[in-house]
C-alpha cells in the first residue's frame, strides 16, 4: 500500500520519541490516579449506603416485632371473649 500523498515524513530524533513515550507514560499515570479518586469516592458511597440500609433494615425489624407482639396480644383478648 503506498503512501498517502498529503502524509509527509516526519523525521523523529530518539529524543522526540523520548519525550512521547514519556507523555504516554505520564497520561496512563494520570488517568490511574484519577480512576483512584473515583473508586475511593464510590467506596464511600458504598459505605455510607450500607450504614442507611442497616438502619432501615433494624427499624423494619423493631416494627415487625411490635406488630407481631400486638397481633399476639389481639388473639389472646379474642380467645378470653
């Protein structure tokens, strides 16, 4: 396949190749560290959401246990009748 006419040479010194393979090095890094941030702040997230669902789970759990002591307390008065 030849060479696209409006594509020109481009004479690269190891220096110039240095220097880009160092600002592909340097982007990955910070990407890296970017995709860190994220994932602490969605462990937060996840740890914060944890803490909600247990308190809604332990104030179900109260609720249930009150109406199921009123439930037997109502067939206790129902079965005295």
């Amino acid at each position: 396949m030849g060479r696209n006419k409006k594509m020109k040479k481009k004479n690269i010194t190891i220096e110039n190749l240095a220097t880009m393979v160092s600002k592909g090095f340097d982007d990955v890094v910070s990407h890296m560290a970017r995709k860190d941030e994220v994932n602490q702040r969605f462990d937060k997230v996840e740890n914060r959401l944890e803490k909600i669902e247990k308190l809604i789970l332990a104030n179900h759990k109260r609720r249930i246990e009150r109406l199921e002591e009123e439930v037997k307390e109502l067939k206790e008065l129902l079965a005295v009748k």
